[in-house]
C-alpha cells in the first residue's frame, strides 16, 4: 500500500504534466478508454496532496470540466494510487470502499480505474464512470491498463519536452529566480483573500494569519477579478522559475534544493488552480452560481494549506537562491 503523501511520489508530479490545456494524445487516450468500456465519462487523474487534478476528461458536467479537479478526499482514484491496483466498482452506492460525495452530487455508480505509473511510482489514475450500476468486461479493464502506458508514456514526455536547454551564466539565472519569487510572492497574496473568504463560506475554518488573509467581507468582485489574473499570470512565472532552477542546480550543487522547492510550488499552484477557474468561469458567465458552488464543495478543502505551501516554497525558492549566489565560485561549476 503506498503512502499517497510520499515526497518521493509527489517529486514525479511537476512542470508540463500539472497543466490543464488540452493535450490532443492524452484527450484522444480519454475518449478511447470511454468507447472501450461503453462508458459516459472518462479522465485521467493527477493525485496531489489536497485534490485530484483532472488532466484529461471526456464527458465531465460543466463545472467540473472548468475546475479541472476534485478533492482527493472524496475521488475513487486515491484508492487506485494507493493500493496501486485496478479499482472496480460496480454499485458505489453500496460499496463500502468508496467515498460517497460523488455519488451523491453527480449519482456516480459504477467505476473502473487502473494505476498511471512514472518511474514506477503511481501518480494517478486512467479511469471511467457510469451513472448506473454495472459490471465492466475484463477485457475492458485490460485494455484500459493498455492505455494507462500510453498516458505515462505522454506525461513523460511533456515534462521531458519542457527540460530547460542549455546553461547560461549561473550567476544570471540566480538574480531571475530571485525576481521571480518577489513577483510570485504579490502574486501568492493578491490570491489569498478569495481562497479565505471561500473556505469562511464553506465553514469553520482554524484562523488565519493576519499576513496571509482577509475578511470576506473584504472580497469585491474587483478583487475576484484580481486574484484571477495574478493566477493566471503566475503560470508562465513559475514555469520559467522551474526551468531556471533545473538549469542551475545541473551545474551549482550549492543550488540542489531549489528543484524540490519548485516542484513543490508548481503542486501547491495546481491545487489552488480548480478555486480560481471556478471563480473566472462566474466572472465570464460560463458558469452558474449554483453549479459553480457544487464545484467548490468539492475543491476546498485543503485549498487554504495548498497556498501555504506555495507561499513556503517561494519562500525556499528565494532562499536557496540567495545562498547559493553567495556561494564560492568554484562550487558552481
């Protein structure tokens, strides 16, 4: 039974493979697995930390195609990553192994998911889904397993694609990541009213610093639009950031952690991101209210502590960068 919080596991899940925009393979490898178990909606599932970030989807409701996600928590892929197995469900409603919170919102019956390795860790989950009770053909299961390679296979290779190229000076690369940090740093802020003022709404939540959150009330529809951008405009941000500390830690092993701290950004950035495409899908009229909460219920939780680790890993982001530009010039080479 593997740990679903394993640092070493969670290393695997970064750069190109957290994105949300479509990917044609990994879209076409869906709409296979869909045809193939004659089943109404399939995805491919990303099991972070807090959520399970939906990669490539076919036949999703609305809201849920828009935040791309849904809380670990409540997914039948967390049972898929950790036992590291298929998982075959053919009447939720009465399986007991299951989480009951997408039966009761979207009436999920009936599941089959195999495990999406890379590097032999399970990330995630190649799955499909009825809204009836039902059994699937073995050969269905067996084939969907087949496709699961495919999907590893194209994950891998989008994050291979993205590699930084070449080495510039190590010393330049250092003075960006630290600019970097600051812009991701307003940017962190500028987000954390609105994932305040949601979790306040969903409940009660521990306090919150000062530092880092604001009063809902506080929360205007300026506001809301603000948080959308900064988000927005964060991805290109840390996506150089990353590639800029891969490029630097290959040649200062002064700079070894900065890799890990971006990779941890990167996971805390993608957990936040299903709460900010709901709100820019309210702001756009893409989505309703009502739906759109239906899709916060599932995402909160843990949205508060994802940005906190973003905001940590900045934090060692600029850190890291500041010791080993400090570092003797020897050691970077």
């Amino acid at each position: 039974m593997a740990d679903l919080n394993d640092p070493v596991r969670l290393a695997e899940l970064h750069g190109a493979m957290l994105r949300t925009d479509a990917d044609a393979l990994l879209d076409a490898c869906v709409a296979r697995a869909a045809r193939l178990a004659r089943a109404p909606i399939a995805f491919v599932s990303l099991v972070i930390r807090h959520i399970q970030l939906l990669r490539a989807h076919h036949g999703l409701p609305l809201e849920l195609a828009v935040s791309c996600a849904t809380s670990r928590s409540n997914s039948f892929c967390q049972l898929v990553v950790r036992d590291e197995v298929p998982l075959i469900v053919e009447d939720a409603l009465r399986d007991e192994r299951v989480p009951k919170e997408l039966v009761e919102s979207y009436g999920i019956r009936a599941y089959a998911g195999v495990p999406v390795r890379v590097r032999g860790h399970a990330i995630g989950s190649l799955c499909v889904l009825d809204v009836v009770p039902r059994r699937f053909d073995p050969r269905a299961i067996d084939g969907l397993e087949q496709l699961a390679l495919e999907v590893a296979g194209r994950l891998a290779d989008l994050v291979e694609r993205d590699a930084p190229l070449g080495s510039a000076d190590v010393q330049e690369r250092l003075v960006r990541i630290e600019q970097a940090t600051r812009v991701l740093e307003r940017a962190l802020l500028a987000l954390a009213p609105v994932i305040a003022a949601a979790e306040s709404a969903a409940g009660p939540r521990p306090p919150v610093d000062a530092m880092h959150a604001t009063p809902s009330a506080l929360v205007t529809l300026a506001s809301l639009r603000a948080a959308v951008g900064c988000w927005r405009d964060m991805g290109s941000v840390a996506e150089e950031l990353c590639d800029e500390a891969a490029a630097v830690a290959s040649s200062a092993p002064a700079a070894s952690g900065l890799v890990a701290a971006a990779r941890a950004l990167a996971r805390g950035m993608a957990e936040v991101g299903p709460l900010v495409r709901l709100a820019e899908g309210v702001l756009e009229g893409t989505l309703e209210e009502t739906a759109a909460e239906r899709g916060r219920s599932l995402v909160l939780r843990g949205a508060l502590e994802a940005h906190e680790a973003a905001c940590a890993a900045v934090g060692e982001i600029r850190a890291g960068a500041l010791r080993a530009r400090a570092a003797p010039a020897g050691s970077a080479a």
